[in-house]
C-alpha cells in the first residue's frame, strides 16, 4: 500500500529535523537517542517492507549510520516506569492514596484531564513518562558511566507520536538541571532523515541497541500497543506482592481493541481490579463515573490514540482506512510477537535495571526516583 511520506508534519509545526542534523555535526555534543518501542514495528513500512515488520536491529544501524553517538532505548526507560509505577500503585493501594490510579504516559490524555478535568488531576501516576524518564538518565546516569559532562549531551528521542514533542517542551521536564530530552522526532522524521542521508535501510546489517540503557525486556516493548503498559505492570506487582512467579506471564483479559475494558486480578490476598482505554472519546463517561462515586477500580490505562501507541500521529501514514486496520493489528501482532521472543519478558527481571537502582537510584519511589523519575503535572486549563 501507499504511504505517505511527510516528514514535516508535527504538533504546534515543530520539526526538529534541522536541530538534531546540527546536533550530529557538532562536536562538542554527546548526541544520546532512544527510540520508542512503536517505533521499531512501524519505520519499515517507510521502506517498503510489510506492515508491522519488526526492525530493531536496523533501526539501532541506521542510528548508527547517522553518526548518533549513544544508542539507547526507550523501551529500558519503559521497564524503568514499571518498577516506579508499579511500586506506586502497591503503596497507594495498601498503604491509601488517590485511586484510581491513572497511566500517565501519553502526553494528549494527561493534557486532556488537565483541561478538562483538573480536579482529577490527583489521580494521575506522578510517573514521567519513558521517554521523560530515559533523558533525565541520560543526562545522570548516562553521564556517570559513560564519564562525560550532562551539559554536554543532547539528547534525542524518536517517538510514534507528535504529542510527545509538546511534552518535551513542558516546563517541569528539567529536574536534573537540563532539559531531559532536547529533541524530538518522530517515526516518519526518522525516515526521512534516513533517506536524506542516503543510507539503504533494506540492507543494513542489525546491530543491538547499547548498554546499559538499550537493555530491554518483553515488558518494555509491549508499552507501544494499548493494555501494554497494564500487563507489564502487572507482570511485576504480582511478583514483587506475592514473592512469586505470575502463574501465566500473557494476560489476555487486557489486550484488544475494545475501547474500555477492565478485568479482575487475583494477587494474594488483592483482588486488583484493573481498566485500559484506548481514545479519549471512550474515557469521558469513565471520568462522569468516577466523579459520581460509581467507578471501582483501582488502575486504569489510558491511552489516546485507537490502539495505542502503534497508530500514533507521528507514524507512517496509510493512505486507505483498509490497509490502515491492517497496519494497526500487524504493528499489535508483532509487538506480542517481539515480547514473546524475548529472552526477558518482566521489567523488574531486567538486569540492568537491577544495576541502575543498587548503583544510582537505590530503590523505586527513593529520593532520587522522586526528584528526577516523578513530577506534579501543573499545566492547568491552558
Ligand atoms: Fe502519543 Fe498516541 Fe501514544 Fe498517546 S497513545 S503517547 S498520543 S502515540
């Protein structure tokens, strides 16, 4: 099918396409870049390849190729969220705190409930989002052992989505002292900047992506598809709870494409009830239940976009609905698929997320967790 290959397209007209080539030619600057998990399902349908075709290994060579100096991974920040969130969610269950519980790593839902609904704002995970939580380590972390300067580093992100560059830009964004992410592009922009630069992507040799913060596991990659983010959670409250290994590691009840849907948990002795939406129309009526006392659940999954972040704004363009569909369910499938394959498939199993917490961040909701993992959302009514 048709795709259309328009690289300048992007919320509020960024694009910073010209800022990140600046970034790659100058020499003073450490470029660090990470790559959302959508992405990698989607970029080679920009090349012909068949929709949802995996491409992880040529994404990071063509990373390469483009001279960036640092290939990371988003999908290692998102195994991070999982052991913030799901730590967070644990306390405010058994301990007492605003339930339910709401994800907070899509930028357009946390902006809607912000404009809409301020008042429920409390509900919201005080979780950056991964691409958020990838820079603020790149430029702490990172910078400590890879022994440069964090003012030094820019670092870049490529995301499925438009929104994610006006979430880059919000002013809270910046607890280590820099901007955590200095750029965005997204899956289409990636694209280009691979064509402009004459590289045959088809051709590649697949390269992996980098230690430490390239190191991902299944629970990491399955974040880009809607109810993604509500299994890998799971996968690890259940574990850290009960001390013991989830009894089926896929949990069906929460994945399709139904726009809300919820299921019941059994963990030791919680029954966690969960949620997921996907489409912001679906979650109004939701939000109407919660403020009339008639919701009881205790942690629900929102994302905007119809199914997750796979059909995200920033990704390649089809030009018929038909083989739009299809693009979706392939980029799904070969998410589960990715996942599956893994030889790790639960965030707090990933062992260099065991190292960055008895090394850097000490333990999940720590100190320094909280002042660079963790923010109070405050846009309100904008
Ligand atoms: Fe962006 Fe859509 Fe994913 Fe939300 S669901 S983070 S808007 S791509």
């Amino acid at each position: 099918p048709d795709v259309i290959n328009e690289p300048l397209f992007a919320a509020n007209n960024v694009c910073d396409i010209d800022k990140v080539k600046a970034a790659l030619k100058d020499p003073s600057k450490i470029t660090m870049v990470q790559c959302a998990p959508a992405v990698r399902v989607a970029l080679g349908e920009d090349f012909g390849m068949e929709l949802g075709s995996l491409t992880s290994g040529k994404m990071a060579a063509a990373l390469k190729a483009l001279n960036f100096d640092k290939i990371y991974d988003t999908n290692f920040a998102a195994d991070l969220t999982i052991m913030e969130e799901g730590h967070e969610l644990i306390k405010r269950v058994t301990e007492g705190g605003t339930l339910p519980m709401f994800t907070s790593c899509c930028p357009a839902w946390v902006k809607f409930l912000e404009t809409n609904f301020p008042e429920l704002t409390d509900h919201l995970s005080s979780c950056k989002s991964p691409q958020q939580m990838a820079g603020a380590v790149f430029k702490t972390y990172g910078a400590k052992v890879n022994k440069i300067d964090a003012k030094d580093i820019y670092s870049i992100s490529i995301m499925p989505c438009t929104c994610k560059k006006f979430e880059c830009d919000r002013p809270e964004m910046d607890s280590s002292g820099y901007r955590d992410v200095d750029a965005v592009l997204t899956t289409r922009e990636l694209a280009y900047l691979i064509k402009d630069a004459g590289i045959d992507f088809n051709s590649l040799e697949e390269i992996p992506f980098e230690s430490p913060l390239g190191v991902y596991t299944g629970a990491g990659t399955i974040f880009g598809v809607t109810g993604g983010v509500m299994e890998a959670a799971l996968r690890t409250a259940y574990e850290v709870i009960t001390g013991e290994e989830i009894p089926s590691i896929d949990i069906p009840a929460v994945r399709g494409r139904d726009g809300f849907r919820t299921t019941e948990v059994q963990i030791g002795e919680l029954t966690l009830k969960v949620g997921v939406v996907t489409g912001l129309k679906n979650v109004v009526p939701i939000l109407e239940d919660l403020k009339s006392g008639k919701l009881d659940l205790h942690f629900i999954e929102v994302m905007t976009c119809p199914a997750g972040c796979v059909s995200g704004g920033g990704q390649p363009k089809l030009l018929l609905e038909e083989y739009r569909e299809t693009a979706y369910d392939n980029r799904i499938k070969s998410t589960y698929k990715h996942d599956a394959n893994l030889p790790l498939r639960k965030s707090h199993n990933n062992p260099e997320i065991t190292k960055i917490y008895s090394k850097f961040l000490k333990e999940p909701l720590g100190k320094v967790s909280h002042s660079l993992l963790h923010t109070k959302y405050c846009i309100k009514n904008k």
